[in-house]
C-alpha cells in the first residue's frame, strides 16, 4: 500500500511507537494496548514493532517516557527562590497534577515503573534542579520528589476513574457521590456511629478541595525536612 510504513522505513522510530502506545492507553486504557493494535495505530505490521522494541514492557516504557515529555515545573515569570520554595512547589504539584490529567487514560503506565528515557530526563532534571535551588537537601530532594510524583499519581488516578457503579449506569459523578452519601448515612448508627456522622464530609469536599488538602499536608512535612536540614 502506498505510503505504508515498513520495517525498512527509517520514518519509523521509538518516538513514533511511545506516541502510538501512549494514544492507545488514553482511549483503552492499559488492558487495551497490545502490539497489534499499535502496529495498526503506526501503520505496520505487528512484527514489524519487534526491529524497534523486544516486547509489550519496553513498549510500555517508551509510553511511560512519552508520557512526561511537555511537563514544566514552573510557568515563566515565576524563578524558584528558597525565600518563596512553598509557593513554587505547590505551583509545580498544581501543574503535575494538571499535566498528568491531560493523559489521564495512560497515567497507570506510570505506577511502578521507572524507565526515563529522553523524553522524560528533561521533566526530571528541571524538577530536582528546582527543589535544589528552593533548599532542599540531596535526600530530600530525591525522596521528596518520589513522594510528590507518587502521591499525584495516586490521586489522579482516583480522580479518573468512576467512582463507582453508579457511574457506569449513567450516574454523573455528582449523583454518585450524592448516592455513596445516602448510603452511608443510612447504615445502622449504632453500629457505624462514625461512618454515619462523617457522610457528609467523606463525600462533600470536591476532588480540587481533597487535593488542596493533601498538598498542604505535604508541604508542612516537606517544610519541616527542609528547616531540619537546614539546622
């Protein structure tokens, strides 16, 4: 077929196939990515993939790779500056979470998976070059990136998929969560006293509100790591 790509097509690369992969997993999800359908998605055949990656886990990788490049820690205009590190890093989480919400269908690739490649090192330098210059240590530079990263994924994953059941019968998630309230404050209170005074505020922040919450939490541990360096 005319314009079709080969194995002999130097068009065809790495980059190309982490794109193919990456687009697969934001529409299907990670149990819809297989070498066939990405051979489809670039126009090949599926033994054509293996000239350019041995197996489904190395695909993987390129897509876990692909998945960071365009994330900046910081917009332009705003330097990272220990007298103002609170504001920068939350501004950075803000963003990771934003970033990582664009790609919310593949961000599982991510979980537990650690192959930074080209696309990725860019993303990863400029982050822990800002934590260094906001006046974090080595250890806590490293570790607290690990955190923030861990914990935003974490979230965004819970953020993207259906809360439950309810949503998958056509529920918005609003009637959702109106329902998962209805139901815990039904429970017998004598045997559930907690769960049943709590419905309401285990159901009513919104996911921005929840977020804000959590990111507070790990700013004041962070700030305390970054004063008992500094000490």
């Amino acid at each position: 077929m005319a314009g079709r790509r080969t194995a002999g097509n130097a068009s065809l690369t790495r980059e190309d196939l982490a794109d193919a992969a990456l687009r697969l997993l934001e529409r299907e999800g990670p149990k819809g990515l297989t070498m066939r359908k990405v051979a489809a998605e670039v126009g090949v055949q599926a033994a054509s993939l293996y000239w350019h990656v041995q197996n489904k886990e190395e695909l993987l990788d390129l897509a876990a790779d692909a998945l960071w490049e365009g994330y900046v820690p910081l917009p332009p205009g705003l330097v990272a500056s220990p007298d103002d590190w609170r504001r920068c890093l939350a501004t950075a989480t803000r963003r990771l979470r934003a970033h990582l919400l664009a790609h919310a269908g593949a961000v599982r690739v991510l979980a537990g998976r650690f192959a930074p490649g080209a696309r990725a090192l860019g993303p990863l330098e400029e982050t822990f070059g800002m934590l260094r210059r906001l006046g974090f240590g080595p250890a806590e530079t490293a570790l607290g990136a690990y955190t923030v990263v861990i914990w935003v994924q974490g979230f965004v994953l819970h953020e993207a998929v259906p809360m439950s059941a309810a949503e998958e019968r056509g529920a918005t998630p609003a009637e959702a969560v109106e329902e998962a309230r209805e139901r815990l404050a039904a429970l017998p209170a004598e045997r559930y006293p907690h769960l049943v005074a709590l419905a309401g505020e285990l159901t009513g922040p919104d996911m921005d509100s929840r977020f804000e919450f959590g990111l507070a939490l790990l700013l004041d541990g962070l700030g305390a790591l970054r004063e008992a360096g500094a000490g």
